[in-house]
C-alpha cells in the first residue's frame, strides 16, 4: 500500500480543496488466472478469470484524528473485472463507509459486508476462485434460496456498531439497514466472538424482511484454530426461507510450506423444502472439495494454483465459481475447475 499526502492526492485527483483529513491512503488488488471449467453436459470452457486468487479492487480510505481519542474515517472501495477492464455495476459497491471511532467502539454507516460475512471469510480460498466454498455455495447462485432477499453478503443503507478492541478477546458487531421501499432490503443481525492466540470462535445472525414472504434468515458458527504446523477452519452455516433450507458444514486447512501454502476445503451443502425440480428439494445437494498451493514471490505478490470439483445431486446445478458454460447442464451432474494465476497488491 502506498500512503499519499491528501493535498497531494487531491490534485491528482482535480478534487478541489482539501479537507481536514489527516492522511488518505490508496489501496488495491490486481489479480488474474487462467482457468478451465468442465459442467457436465454443458460441456468445458477455457476463460481468463480475474480475481480468482483475490478479489480485484481498488480504494481509497482514510482517518482524520478530532483529538479526544476521537477519529472519522471513510472506506470507498470498487471491484474490477481485470478481463475486460470494468468495474462492478455500483461503483463503489464493495464498501462505501463513514464512520467516528473511540474508546465507545466503532459507528459505521453505508454499504458494507454483514455481520454473518466475517465468519465466511477466513475459509482457505477467501471466498474466491474455483476452490471457493463461498463463491459456490453460501453467495452463489441461488444462495438467498430464490426469496427477494439482496442481504446474503452486504447491504445498503446499513447502520452499524463495533466493539472496541482491549475487551481481553472478546469482538462483536450489530447492524441494522433500512429497506426505503426496496423489497428484500430492510436488515437487521449481529455477530460475537471470542479471538485470543490460537483460537478464534464466532457466531453471527441476520434476518431479512422480504415483504409478505417469510423473513429470509441465516446463521452460522466459525472456528480458527492455529496448531503452528496448520491452520484449521471449521464453519457451520444455515439459510433459511421456509420452507426451503440449506445446511453446509465446511471444513479446510492451510499448511505453510516455506514461502508458500498448501490449502485443502471440503462443504458439504444439504438443501430441502422446495419443491421436486426446484434445484431446492429435499435431494438437491451438493459436495465440493478442493486444493491448491500458494506462493508468495514477495509480501506483495502471489502465485496460486488451485483444483477443484462439485458433485451436485438430484436438481442441483451448482457449479464451481458460479462460473462456465451452462447451456445444457443437467440435475445432478458434476462441475470441475483448475486455474492458476497471479495476485498483486499495493
């Protein structure tokens, strides 16, 4: 990461006069890998992905000191498709925060991740590329198990509270995110935990409200046990819109191997409730299993490689990245996926 002067930054930027921010840094990820994906009869398809390593991105934040032990701070933060050069749909739509920090904790405000997110987060493929339990399973395609719910990773309009540090381990955040009409948008959860050398432990809840349909809901417990040799990574999650339910244990570890990691995922996701066909019924599940090696070339660039394969069963059609060709994929067929790719961050 590169910290700049805001002066400085401001005319780089054409932005005017400067405000009374005490610094602003720029930040970001460039990340890019060749991929192949195979989805049953839908056959294979070769593709460059980006952010299959780390999610592309760049932003900028920064904190002003009001004295007091009192701070205000900003997050803007956009995702990058590296492939074609763009930017996501909502420019600012992986994190767009203002927020006053002190000895009271942390109040936040704007679009942000959900307290659930944080206990997803640290599985060993960060949530990205074809290893990835969460890019899958928990935010893929059909993860809000087809309610109206836009709440299953981040949410607009969201009014959050932190913890402050120093409470011997112990972290927690709730949040609450007004709906202004829009339905499947009005939130309200919260997260606690307990983080002290090798161990940290979570459980988070969100509820949202989807207008004359049952609340979409979601819970899920996390555990992180460092053994020096490994890391292990255990997470319990459960949606539900009733009747429909999806139930997904994950298992993973990351063994340090000298400069680089060797990393191992397993999720097994049991759905149920919907009807027979819906790709939501009681036999509509799903395996995936991964491994991958990463290896860092510097402390800000990484090579990675990574393989993995979904068995889905019944109506099921879930693939790997929520990525590939899906014309003609049926029911119950299998989806594979290797890349391998590089990550830069500054």
């Amino acid at each position: 990461m590169k910290k700049i002067p805001f002066v400085l930054l401001a005319s780089l930027l054409a932005a005017g006069t400067a405000a009374a921010q005490s610094s602003v840094t720029l930040f970001g990820i460039v990340d890019a890998a060749a991929r192949q994906v195979k989805n049953g009869s839908a056959g294979s398809q070769k593709q460059l992905a980006s952010g299959a390593g780390a999610t592309s991105r760049f932003g900028f934040r920064g904190v002003e000191d009001l004295g007091g032990g009192l701070r205000a701070g900003f997050h803007l933060e956009s995702g990058i498709s590296l492939d074609t050069g763009t930017t996501d749909a909502k420019f600012w739509g992986r994190r767009a925060t203002v927020s006053l920090q002190g000895g009271f904790g942390e109040v936040r405000l704007g679009r942000d991740y959900l307290p659930s997110f944080w206990n997803t987060a640290p599985e060993p493929f960060g949530l990205v590329g074809v290893g990835s339990i969460g890019g899958a399973i928990t935010y893929g395609t059909g993860s809000n198990l087809g309610s109206p719910a836009t709440t299953v990773l981040r949410a607009d309009n969201l009014i959050s509270y932190f913890l402050p540090a120093g409470l011997g381990g112990l972290y927690g955040q709730a949040s609450v995110a007004a709906g202004e009409g829009v339905n499947g948008n009005k939130y309200m959860g919260g997260r606690l935990g307990y983080s002290a050398g090798p161990v940290n432990v979570g459980v988070g809840y969100g509820k949202t409200d989807t207008g004359t349909t049952p609340d979409f809901t979601q819970f899920n417990v996390m555990m992180e046990l460092g053994l020096g040799f490994a890391k292990l990574y255990a997470l319990y999650d459960v949606r539900e819109w009733k009747p429909r339910e999806e139930k997904v244990v994950t298992v993973g570890a990351t063994v340090p191997v000298g400069s680089g990691a060797l990393k191992f995922a397993y999720a097994k996701a049991d759905r149920s409730g919907g009807a027979a066909g819906s790709g939501f019924g009681n036999a509509d599940d799903a395996t995936l299993m991964a491994a991958g090696y990463s290896y860092d070339l510097s402390k800000r660039t990484t090579l990675y490689t990574t393989l993995s394969r979904i068995a889905n069963k019944g109506s099921r059609t879930t693939t790997v990245s929520s990525s590939g060709p899906l014309t003609g994929m049926r029911g119950g067929e299998t989806s594979s996926g290797f890349e391998a790719g590089v990550t830069h961050r500054f």
